[in-house]
C-alpha cells in the first residue's frame, strides 16, 4: 500500500483526495500536484486497477507538461477504481463528481482519459450542475471533439516531424512503428501518412501487424471501424505479430502511444528505431532511456510530443461558460506550432547541455515552475 506522504517532496502533491461511496462501491483518488501556474488540471481515468501511485505520478506528468509547452494550468490527475464496461458505470461516475465538489471545478476540472467519454464529461457537467466541472464533453454541447479533431494524435505526429528534421532524418520514406492504435495512435498514423512517412507496424492489446514496405494506413483505420481493436487479428496484409513485438521491428521512428512502463532496459537493448517519440504518457523506464541514450537513440518526451492534448484543454477551459464554440482551425494550427517550436526548443537544449531530452525538457518546466512558486512565495525569494 501506498504512503500517501511519501509521493511529496519539493513540488507536490499539494493535495491527495481519496474518496468512496459505499452504496455504488465508488472508490477514487484525486491528486493536486503543483498548482502555482493555475488551477489543477488533467484527465480524469476509469479503470479498475487504479492506484494512488499511478494518479501521483500522471498528476507529475501534467504538472510538466503544463509548464513544457507554457500555458497556465496547474499538474492534477484523478482516477476512479472501475470496470469502465460495467451497468453501473454513470452512478459510479456521479458518486465520484459529488464527492469531489468541494474541490471541482474551484481547484481541479475534471477531463477525458482512459476509460471516459464525451458522454461521461457531460454527466460529470450534470450531476455537479456547472458547464464548468469538466471539458471533454460532446461537440453538441460546445465541447471540443478531441477525437474526432485526433489533436493529441496529430500533435504527437509534428512534434516527431520536428524532432525528425532536428535529427536530420526526413519525414518523407521514415518507416514509423506505433504501439497503440486508439485515439492517439490511429490519428498519428494518418498525420504520419500525411507526411510521407511509411507506417510499417501497428498494434491493440489483441496483436501487432508488421509489414516492411509499409501498411495503408486507410485500410486499418477501416478495418478498426469495423472490428475495433481486433482488426489487427483480420487484417490480411502484412505479418502478425505478438502484443510488443511492433516495438523492436526495424524502424526509423518509434512511437509508444498506448500504455506506460512498456520499454524497460531489456527492451531498449532490442529497439531499433532512431528516435523514440512518446506518445503515451510514461512509455519509458528511466533505465531505458539510459541504455537508449548510450546507444545513440534520441528520445522525445511524452511531456513535449503528447502535449496535443493539453492545448487543445486550454482552448476548452477558456470556452467552458462561453455561448460560442473553440474555432478548431485555430486548436489545430496553434497545436502544430506549439509543439514543433517545443521539440525543436528542447532538442536545442539537450544539444546544447548534453543531456538527454527528458533532462533538458525537465530542466525547462522545472524553471518555469520554480519561477512562479517564488513569485507566489510559495518558497523563499533569492
């Protein structure tokens, strides 16, 4: 069992929230981490193998990523300890927002991750009675359509074409191998194809599929449409291949985009890709991206390539209470800017310091941080 006291140290959290409701058997977390550049947010997951521990850690996340690409929200993360599949799923998730109401929306604002929909975050709205408890909630109801715009998806697919370009490695004929094939993975693949990239492997918890000379990336976006995540069983074209076997297939740009801790030591020794862009949050060992850096592989920061998504939450923080809708040309072009400018920033630094890019990516949020829990006396003035 986790001691809640041992995850703060000179950043956070600032607030650990557990909560339960005995009659839906509710149980969930939620962790404030750093609020000196705004208010908590971050992505709220439904998923029954939820930890203290795993919401710290993605609240830390959030708290750089927030801070990496310069916008004013502060690191937070909730989690809900459920089947996301099961009946009772909105009276869990209702419990959970009422529990939560001395802190939703004054310090924390509820959002989509794993295992939450659009429909979801529009419940969260109705139960608490505020258009301003959570973002994420359907197009209809003036939200912004994460997934069908695929903005952290798209956003990951330039921030590798930036990197890319840094590496001297043309994004044109790059072979690109991508764990995952959901939300991110799948509108990456399409940016990818958009860039002339070839995408050679992909994968869903059910298998990979590999081929060398590449995939159509429009007939797997189909299939999924058609069989979900186990098209990758029924998909004819190219070799199928076990759940983590598309991570050490000859590539050029690897791109982690379903779950976290999946490339450790040993993995890394195996990886043949150039360039690692993470597009989940938490893909990489520390002692992998060691082994990675000692063999020359340069690998992009979930902070700074999955960070689509955070952009696109900003535009839907400041259109909360609105009557208009966010412009989403605007969401996807201030993304694309954002996160090429921010890839080359910190490929610049890591250059520049020789250090690896979660090093000098880290450096930089950390700064940034530092700066405005000094400025709130939140530590001692120098």
């Amino acid at each position: 069992m986790t001691d809640a006291l041992s995850l703060v140290d000179e950043w956070g959290p600032e607030k650990i929230v557990v909560v339960s409701h005995r009659r839906t058997g509710m149980k969930g977390v939620l962790v404030i981490d750093n609020t000196a550049r705004g208010i908590g947010k971050g992505g709220t997951r439904m998923s029954p193998g939820v930890t203290v521990d795993e919401v710290s850690r993605l609240a830390r996340v959030m708290t750089w990523k927030w801070a990496a690409v310069d916008l004013f929200y502060g690191g937070a993360k909730a989690g809900i300890v459920a089947d996301p599949a099961s009946r009772d799923k909105e009276a869990v998730l209702r419990a959970f927002a009422r529990a939560l109401s001395n802190e939703v929306p004054r310090e924390y604002v509820m959002g989509l991750d794993m295992g939450l929909t659009e429909d979801d975050a529009a419940v969260i709205q109705d139960e608490l009675g505020d258009r301003g408890a959570a973002v994420g909630t359907p197009e209809h109801l003036g939200g912004v359509a994460y997934d069908k715009l695929g903005v952290t998806g798209y956003g990951v697919a330039e921030a590798a074409d930036a990197a890319a370009r840094h590496q001297g490695l043309p994004m044109a004929g790059s072979r690109v191998a991508l764990q995952g094939f959901g939300a991110v993975g799948s509108a990456a693949a399409r940016r990818f194809a958009e860039l002339g990239a070839t995408v050679v492997a992909v994968s869903t918890a059910h298998g990979a599929l590999h081929d060398p000379s590449g995939l159509d990336v429009d007939a797997l976006l189909a299939a999924r449409d058609e069989h979900g995540d186990r098209f990758v069983t029924r998909h004819c074209p190219g070799a199928a291949l076990p759940p983590g076997g598309e991570l050490t297939v000859d590539c050029d740009i690897l791109v982690p985009a379903a779950l976290q801790d999946v490339i450790d030591r040993g993995t890394a020794h195996d990886i043949k890709a150039k360039l690692v862009v993470e597009g989940a949050n938490l893909p990489t060992s520390a002692e992998a991206r060691s082994v990675l850096a000692e063999r020359g592989i340069t690998v992009l920061p979930d902070f700074v390539a999955n960070a689509g998504g955070v952009v696109a939450a900003a535009f839907a923080m400041d259109a909360r209470y609105s009557g208009f809708r966010p412009d989403t040309s605007t969401i996807v072009e201030t993304v694309s800017t954002r996160l090429r400018a921010n890839a080359m920033t910190v490929l610049d630094a890591a250059r520049r310091q020789q250090v690896t890019p979660h090093t000098a990516g880290r450096r930089l949020a950390e700064e940034r941080v530092r700066t405005a829990m000094r400025s709130k006396g939140r530590i001692p003035r120098d």
